[in-house]
C-alpha cells in the first residue's frame, strides 16, 4: 500500500511537470502566433 503511494506520488509530479512543460509551450506558440500577426498587419 505505502508502495503504491510512494509511485502514485512519483508518477503525479511527472505528470504535472509534463503539463507544466506543453502549457508554457503553449504559451509561447500564442505569443509567437500574436507576434507573427502584428508583423504581418504592420
């Protein structure tokens, strides 16, 4: 049972680094899209 936590709460901080990680991509790609636009129009 304290296993099963021990990896439960090893795999749950992966995940949420991994979320962490494609959410700031994710930002930069709406950035770096807004910024492509501006350049674009101007």
């Amino acid at each position: 049972m304290v296993i099963f936590f021990i990896s439960f709460g090893y795999g749950w901080t992966k995940i949420r680094f991994f979320w962490k990680r494609i959410l700031q991509q994710k930002k930069v790609n709406i950035i770096s899209t807004k910024v492509l636009l501006v350049s674009k129009e101007g």
